[in-house]
C-alpha cells in the first residue's frame, strides 16, 4: 500500500477531507444565521446537508487510514489543505448563500472526479466505490441548491 500511486490517492483524499469539514462548518454557518422569507426551508436545507457532509468524514479518514497513510490532525491541518474558501461575513443574504454552496458543491463534485482517477490508477476498488456515493450525494446537493434558487 506504499506505492506511488496510492500515496497520491491518500493525499487527494486528504484534501477532500479537508473540504468536507470546511464545507460542512460554512454550511453549518449558514444554517445558524439564514434569515428572511424563506428563512424555515433553507435553514432545514443547510442543516440537511451538513449533516450529510459531516457524516461522510469519518468514511474518508477511515479509507486514508485503511490505505495505510496519516490522515489529517487539527483544524491547523484542515485550514492547509482546504480548497472551499471560508465565509466569515457578518451578514450574507440568503441566496448569497444558496449560490456559494452551489458553487462549492460543484467544485467538491469535480474534485471527487479527479480522487476516482486516482483510485483507478492505484487499482483500489473501494476507494474507487466509495467515492461513486460521495459523488452521487455532493451531485444531490447541487441539485437540491440549483432548484432552491430557482
């Protein structure tokens, strides 16, 4: 498990990590401060998929550790090898909203595309299925966005 190619994948998986948990706590975010018509939908909506993104970091650790390699150990850590920005406005308006997770949402989708390329190229079967449901649910995700905001 210490080839080339698998110590590529961890490190993709690494950095997915690292987006889930900073998506999840922009998500989470949001929940905690959407505000306006639709004030009732979208808070259950960003809660919905936090927990959703939460719930899929434990899966992604859990693989990195199975592939034999370290896997990430602070918020430090995480803050390195994020690629989803953080949003730490005061105020965002409600769409606001709705569009940068849309946005990140599809960003994670095609950044779990390039992770299955990896898993190919190592010959790892079940990293490789794994990342066919975190697929399938970052593309719900972007539906459900992309259908709320009309």
């Amino acid at each position: 498990m210490g080839s080339n190619s698998t110590t590529a994948l961890a490190a993709a998986l690494n950095g997915l990590l690292a987006d889930y948990f900073a998506l999840y706590l922009k998500t989470k975010n949001f929940h905690w401060h959407v505000s306006g018509p639709h004030f009732r939908e979208y808070h259950l909506l960003f809660d919905e998929q936090a927990t959703e993104l939460v719930d899929t970091t434990d899966l992604i650790a859990e693989r990195v550790r199975k592939l034999g390699q370290r896997t990430l150990t602070s918020i430090g850590d995480i803050a390195a090898k994020q690629s989803v920005k953080d949003n730490d406005k005061d105020a965002v308006p409600a769409q606001g909203m709705l569009k940068e997770l849309l946005a990140d949402n599809k960003a994670l989708v095609a950044s779990l595309k390039a992770a299955k390329e990896l898993a190919g190229e190592a010959g790892d079967n079940a990293t490789d299925g794994l990342i066919d449901d975190w697929t399938d649910q970052a593309e719900q995700r972007v539906w459900f966005l992309t259908q709320t905001i009309g």
